[in-house]
C-alpha cells in the first residue's frame, strides 16, 4: 500500500467539501475515481498535494507509506511535491508555463529535489521525452509549450510529473481537455508508465469510458463521500450503488467493456 | 502592435535572419514610417490653431505697422502656402535643421539639444523608481491580498495618482529644501562646481565618467526630490497595475502546478508569476513614462529643470511656433522609442511574440 | 429592450456588496462634502473670496482657519467658492469628453471600415503626445482662458472613450441578440441605440469616474501654468500659482491643493468602487485600454 486516505473531510468556507474519504493506492494500479462535478473528486487530488484553495480546512489522514502528510512542515511537504508525488492537470494549454522552455520546466525541480548537474539534468530530462513518445527529443527540449499540439503538451506534462520518479502519480482528467483521437494514446501512455515504473496512480474522471479502459479499481464519489468502490469489472458490471447505476445508465451506449 | 500583425510580409520559404531580428526590424520600419506622421501631426496643429504667432511675438505698437508685420512673416517664412511651408520644414528636417527659435534666436536642435537631456535624466530616474517600487509594492500587496499590507499599498497608490503634480512639487520644495534644508535647491547641479564634461548630456553619469565624485553628489542631489515627485503618480499607477496582474497570474494553472513540483516559494514567485506578470506591467510602464513627460512640464517650473517642459511651456505660450514643433516632434519620437522599447521587451519575454 | 443579462448582473448586482468598504465609504462622503461645498458656498464662506479686505498673509488662526494671501483675501472662502469653478466645471468637461468620445468611438466599432480607421488614428494621434504637453499648446493657442482651457482638454481626454467604446461595441456586435435584431430587419442606428448602448454604459460610467479626478488635475495643472482661470477667479491651480510667488506662507498654496486632491481622491475612491463591481473582463478592458 503505498498511498492511504482515511476519512479525509474538507471544509471551505464553512462548507463540507469532503465528508470522509477512503482511498488505497498500491503500486502498479490504476485507482479510478469517478463522480460529476462537484462531487470533490478533484479536492481529493488536491488535498493530497497539499494544494486546497486559501482557507481550507483539513482533517483525517493521507499516510505515504506510512508517513502522515497532513502534519508535515511546509519544508518537508515540499520535498514530497513532485520528488514523491507528482500531479498531471487537466489542461495542458495552461499548466505549463507558457514562456518557459519545455526543457527549463522538465529539469528545474529535478535539480531541485534531485541535486542533479544541469548535463545529468538535461540527459535524464531527454529520456524522458523519449520516454513519454516525444518525437525529436533533443530539439523539444530547447521548444516551448505553444509549438506542440494538445496531445504532445499533456505528454511533456506527463514527463514533468515523472522526472523525479514519483512513487504516486495524481491525473486530473488528464484526457478531458484533449481531441478524442488523441485520448486513447495518453491513456495508455498512462497505463504502460504505471506498468513499467509500478507508480501507483489516481485517475480523476468523470468519463466512465475513459475509466473503463485503464483503470484496476474504480472508487464512485458524491456530494463528498466514495459511495462505492471496487475491482473495476465488478463496479461497472454489477454496480452495488444506485448512483453508480444512475451514472452508468447516463452512458450513451454499452461503451463500457 | 495590432497593425504589427496586419503588415507581417508573408513568410519567406527559408528565414534568411533569426526570427528576433525580423521582429526588431518589422518594428522600427513601423517606427520610422510613424515619426513622420508625427511631423505632420505637430505641423498641422500648430498651423490650424487660431492663435496669432505675430501678435505673440511682436508688441502692440509693432502689429499696427503692416509693414512690420510683412516683414517679420517674411522673414520666418509665413508669407508662403501652407504645403510649401512643410515641405521647406521636412527639407530642412532631414538635414538636421528644425528653423530658428523666434524666441532665443537660436537653432531650435541647440535648444533641443541642451533640454532633452536634462528631461531624460529626470525622467528617466523617475521611471526606474517607480518601477522599482511600483513593481515591490504590487507583489507585495498581492501576496498579502486583504491583510492590513494590501490595504495601506492600495491607500498610497490611490494617494498617488490624486496628488497634483504641481502642488506636490512645492510641498517637497518647501520642506526639504526651504524648511529642512536637506536637499539642494533649483538646476540641475550646484554651479560652483559647474556641469561635468558632456558625453551623455546627463548630469549624474557624466560626473560618473570623468570620475568628478563631488559633481555627481550635487547633480544626484539636485535629482533626488524632483524625480520622485515626479514618480509618485507612476509609482501609484504600477502598484495598482503590479497587484492585479499578480493576482490573475496566481490563479493560473502553471502556478498551481509549479507548486505541485514542490518547488520553493521564491522559484515560484521569480521564475513563473513575475515572468507573466511582467508583461502586462511593461505596457503600462511605457503608458507611464508618456505621463511622466507631462508631468515634467509642471515639476520643472518648480524646481527650475532647464528641460523640455520649461521649453514646451515658455514656447506654447509665447507662440513659437518652430519650437513648439521641434518640442512636438522630439517628444513623438520619444514616445515611439518608448513604444519600441516596449514591442522589443515583449519579444524577449514572451516567446509566443517571437516565435510563431 | 433587449440587455445582455450578464451586463446588467455585472454591474448593478454586484454594487450593494462593493459599497460597504471603508473606501468606498469615504469616496462617497468627501464627494458629497464638496458637493454641498460647491452648492452653499456663499452661505457657508464666512468671507467674500475676491474681497481685499483682511491683513495680508496673516498665517491660519481662529480668525481665518487658512489664513489669508498676498491681496489679504481669506483662503478658506476662496477654496470654498473654488469648489463652484472647479468641479462643475469638470463634470461638465468629463460628460463632454464622454458624449463625444463615446459617440465616436461606438460610431467606429459600429460602422468599421474607413469611419474606424479615420476615427482611430485620429486617437492613436493625440495618444503619441503627453497629455500636458498636447492640451498646453492647445490651450496657448486658444488663448488663456478657462473656457479655452476645457476645450485643450476635451481634445486630449476624448480619445480614451472612444477606444473603450470602441471596443465593447466591437465585442456586443457580434453577440447573438444584436444579430438576431439586423435579422429582423431593424435598422443601423435602431440596433446602436437599443441593443448596443444599453451594454456599454456600464463601463463607461466606470471609466469617466475615474477620469474626473484626472481631468481635474489636468484642468488645475493648466491654470497652474496660467493657461487656465485668470487671477481674481478662486481656481485651485491658479491659487496653488499665486503660493509659488510667496511659498514661506505655506498655507496659500497648501490648502488649495489639499482641496484639489481630496476631490480627485474621492472620485477614485468611487471609480475604483464602481470598477471592482464590474465583472472582471469588462474590469480589465477598461484598465488596459485607458491609462
């Protein structure tokens, strides 16, 4: 087990975002969370990073192997960012940064967190985009963001995320804000990175299509609680929970496999 | 910057130049072809005006002499059409010449030449101070967004840009110099010591190069309290201007995502908020130094700047006409430097501007 | 009429929450304070402002709270009869400046083609010199004089408007309930007036509170330089002038100018109030395109 939430509740402004939650990640497993908007499956993500809005309010716990991250200093949070968690956005047109190069953006918090030269920096940063299926790698390192298209900027993203071999990877809807046609490429990107590197990864989507293709377990989230989570097969075939059918019901067709 | 886009020749198949350079070029092209405008602007105005150059310039007893008059239109070239008169101006122009001062009876370049200096130095060390602290306080103001911090910033930049220039310069006037006695008081630098050898034409870094340490101390003296008279108002603007362009950049996404890297706070603000935010904050900077250019006009009659808004004003108001051309065109092409400066500032920042 | 329900959401549903700040508040009071100033000033000045009847440069004491000036006239009232020059006198150049730029500009965004292109330049014109400067020569050429003065500064303070207006119209033309409307075959100017102008009012208003205080800084400026009201008049710049001559007898410029940045603070106190309650977009639109 490498990540644990246990009875995780937010509150923002006096207002219950997060009513305990209960998540397990473990190695080599994609975790699926899945919910509409609003139903705090994003704040779950956010939360573990430390990264909820100003004044929010958190209790409960998120165990990283065994160590609590809720109480733990700014300093060493920080250490945890990145160097063992690491976070993919939803929309890569604006999570990187756009005048910054994609090479500075790849290396910087491996220096950083790493202690790495600016050659080993760079070396391992080009592996990367070979990695994540960069075409030329060599010459997207000195490029920036705007000269990639959709596709290839989630996947640099991705490669930023992985650069300091996370043991935890959290995708919020990472596919979401891409053309179709190149969603199925990311995901199964996501899918072998998860295989090779054995991260333990948390995929937040509201698509269940996208859910059925890759992930292992499959939690539901509503109005701030997981109301049902299991093996993926049984959650989308034979769902405990009526919202679960609800939300499968909503599908256009039997898309899920 | 919009026509920028429109003028763009199509591309050639391979960029014989670095894209930078095409940009700069594309630029000052767009500059050029401007500044010319802008001679015709200041010549139209002057000349459209209903004021009376003759009656300005010659008295009373004078205007009842026709002959007088003829003679004095005759000699300053009135007596022609108008489109003559340009092209006589422009022809001159190109050569250097922009006519005689009626006033000093001198070549309106030397008058030029002595004043846009002295302004650029007052000007130009009132914009690094407003940028300087314009810039801190907006950051700092919008890293402490509602606290008691951003509060009294909003209160003094607010303060800043209601402040009369004017009246602000008399206040520093009579406090430091007349009550307190810690600033020096008119010019430009303490005339026993005399100006230092012009190179650049600004008191404070000539001193510098001919290594004259007592001139640069009575010439950064004399500067000090003007130029941050005439600062405050830039000062209050860009603080307005920092905060908010801050504050839209924090809300973005890459923020939030460099902070998922975990990286240090100070890496942050440094290298992903202030580099966006900059942007913005340069554009106003350039709109800034136009106002500080106004406002010279009304802090050199204070402390007795012998610079380009003493000049513009005593030739406004006497009518001069050729100076007030040659006070039009220069500060037209200061602007446009400006406008430059500013094109050329965003494509070195902004990779998206110089790479397409 | 038809109105973009967003404009009206924007503006007048956000503006009771607004007005409960401190600055906002003390925007509204000062105002009001020199307004009623300006109305009762000859009840409310205990002196006559042009009369020379009073010691000379009798520094501020319980006999005249700010003192008297060179002529041994009582400065309290003349800054009180100040306030009847200056700021009808800048509300009247701001609506002025608005009525004009405004028109022009909706005019340009309208209508496009050669009435923008004329229009705009014309703008981005007067936008390549200073202010100051630019109204200065206007005015020297005019001739010295306070009508002449507000004229200088109506063709410096025009061009602002229009570019704003010029751009919300750009942004409203190609809304769906402004095209529905030429559909059905309402004319140009019907579709300017009913579906067009009702939009942008808002953020016009914004932006001319905010540019009472500069157009009464410029207007004091000018008289500062002797290009505006002529002596006896109690103009606060001209008042500020005649302190330069004898500037050890502080209080005869100090109190004019305190009178010229309380107003000039209160009305960018309620700008900056009104600007907040915008919606942010139409917020950033003004800020970008008119400093």
């Amino acid at each position: 087990m490498t990540l644990a939430i246990t009875d995780l509740k937010v509150t923002i402004g006096g207002k219950d975002i997060l009513r305990g939650v209960d998540l397990t990640l473990e190695p080599g497993r994609v975790h699926g969370l899945a919910g509409e908007s609003g139903s705090g499956k994003t704040m779950t993500g956010l939360a573990v990073l430390g990264l909820l809005p100003h004044g929010s309010r958190v209790t409960g716990g998120i165990a990283l192997e065994g160590r609590e991250l809720l109480t733990l200093p700014p300093k060493e949070l920080n250490k945890v960012r990145g160097g063992e968690v690491a976070m993919v956005f939803q929309d890569p047109a604006t999570s990187l940064h756009p005048m910054l190069t994609v090479g500075r953006q790849l290396t910087e918090h491996m220096r950083h967190h790493l202690g790495l030269g600016r050659a080993e920096a760079r070396d391992r940063a080009v592996e990367l985009l070979r990695k994540v299926r960069i075409p030329g790698a060599e010459e997207a390192y000195r490029r920036y963001p705007h000269q990639f298209s959709g596709g290839m900027r989630q996947r640099i993203a991705i490669a930023v995320a992985l650069a300091c071999s996370p043991k935890v990877l959290i995708a919020d809807e990472p596919t979401t804000a891409l053309d179709v046609t190149v969603q199925a490429g990311v995901l199964r990107l996501l899918r072998g990175l998860c295989d090779e590197l054995g991260l333990a990864v948390l995929l937040v989507t509201h698509d269940l299509g996208v859910m059925s293709a890759v992930a292992d377990e499959v939690s539901v989230m509503k109005d701030g609680l997981v109301v049902e989570t299991g093996p993926r097969s049984r959650v989308l075939r034979e769902p405990d929970h009526p919202y679960t059918r609800t939300l499968l019901a909503s599908l256009p067709d039997a898309e899920v496999s | 910057m919009e026509k920028g886009a429109a003028v763009t020749p199509p591309r050639p198949r391979r960029p014989a130049l670095p894209p930078l350079a095409r940009f700069l070029i594309r630029r000052v092209l767009m500059a050029i072809l401007l500044a010319w405008g802008v001679t015709l602007v200041t010549f139209v105005l002057t000349n459209l005006v209903p004021g009376d150059p003759v009656a300005a310039n010659l008295g009373q007893r004078a205007m009842n002499d026709p002959e007088i008059v003829a003679q004095w239109r005759a000699e300053h070239g009135l007596d022609k059409p108008l489109w003559e008169q340009y092209g006589l101006y422009l022809q001159g122009l190109v050569q250097g010449d922009l006519g005689d001062s009626q006033q000093s009876h001198r070549p309106v370049s030397q008058d030029l030449a002595e004043a846009v200096p002295a302004t650029l130095e007052l000007a130009g060390a009132a914009i690094l101070i407003s940028l300087v602290l314009g810039v801190a306080f907006g950051v700092i103001a919008a890293l402490r967004r509602d606290r008691l911090s951003d509060h009294l910033l909003r209160l003094v930049s607010l303060i800043g840009i209601s402040v009369p220039t004017f009246w602000l310069a008399l206040v520093a006037f009579y406090v430091f110099f007349y009550r307190l006695q810690i600033t020096p008081g008119s010019g430009r630098v303490d005339p026993a010591l005399g100006a230092p050898p012009p190179v650049t034409g600004l008191h404070t870094v000539d001193a510098l190069l001919a290594g004259q340490w007592d001139v640069f101390g009575s010439a950064a003296g004399h500067l000090i309290t003007p130029a941050l008279v005439l600062a405050l108002y830039t000062i209050g603007l860009l603080t307005r201007f920092t905060r908010s362009a801050v504050l839209e950049v924090l809300g973005q996404d890459y923020v939030r995502a460099a902070r998922a890297k975990g990286l240090p706070g100070r890496v942050i603000l440094f290298r992903y908020v202030l580099r966006s935010a900059l942007v913005p904050v340069i554009t106003v900077a350039g709109l800034a130094f136009g106002s500080l250019l106004s406002g010279t006009v009304l802090v050199e009659a204070i402390f007795a700047w012998p610079g380009i808004g003493q000049y513009a004003y005593k030739s406004a108001t006497t009518l001069d006409l050729p100076a007030v051309m040659g006070v039009g065109l220069v500060v037209g092409v200061v602007y446009l430097v400006i406008n430059l400066i500013v094109d050329v500032l965003y494509g070195v920042i902004d990779p998206r501007v110089r790479l397409r | 009429m038809r109105r973009d329900p967003l404009a009206r959401k924007g503006l007048l549903g956000r503006l009771p929450q607004a007005w409960r700040q401190p600055l906002a508040v003390s925007g509204v009071v000062i105002a009001v304070a020199w307004l009623v100033i300006a109305v009762a000033a000859p009840w409310l000045a205990p002196h006559d402002p042009l009369a020379q009847e009073l010691p000379r440069l009798a520094p501020p004491g319980p006999d005249h709270w700010f003192g008297t000036d060179q002529l041994g006239r009582d400065i309290l009232s003349r800054v009180m009869h100040g306030a009847r020059v200056s700021i009808p006198l800048t509300l009247a150049l701001v609506a002025l400046s608005l009525l004009i730029g405004g028109l022009l500009g909706a005019c340009a965004g309208y209508f496009g083609r050669w009435v923008d292109e004329t229009i705009m330049r014309l703008a981005d014109l007067v936008f390549a010199f200073p202010t100051v400067i630019l109204a200065m020569v206007v005015a020297a050429a005019l001739g010295a004089s306070l009508t002449n003065a507000v004229l200088a500064v109506l063709v410096v303070a025009w061009p602002a408007y229009a570019r704003v207006t010029r751009g919300l119209v750009l942004g409203v033309r190609e809304r769906e309930f402004v095209l529905s409307g030429r559909l059905l075959g309402f004319s140009a100017w019907r579709s300017l007036r009913v579906d067009v102008l009702p939009n942008v009012t808002g953020p016009i208003l914004v932006l001319a509170t905010l540019d009472i205080g500069t157009a009464l800084l410029l207007l004091s400026g000018l008289s500062f330089l002797g290009l505006g009201a002529k002596p006896p008049s109690p103009e606060w710049g001209a008042m500020v002038s005649s302190g330069v001559e004898v500037f050890d007898s502080w209080w005869v410029a100090t109190f004019p100018g305190l009178a010229i940045l309380t107003v000039v603070l209160a009305f960018n106190f309620l700008g900056d109030t009104l600007r907040d309650a915008l919606d942010p977009r139409t917020a950033r639109a003004i800020k970008e395109r008119a400093l």
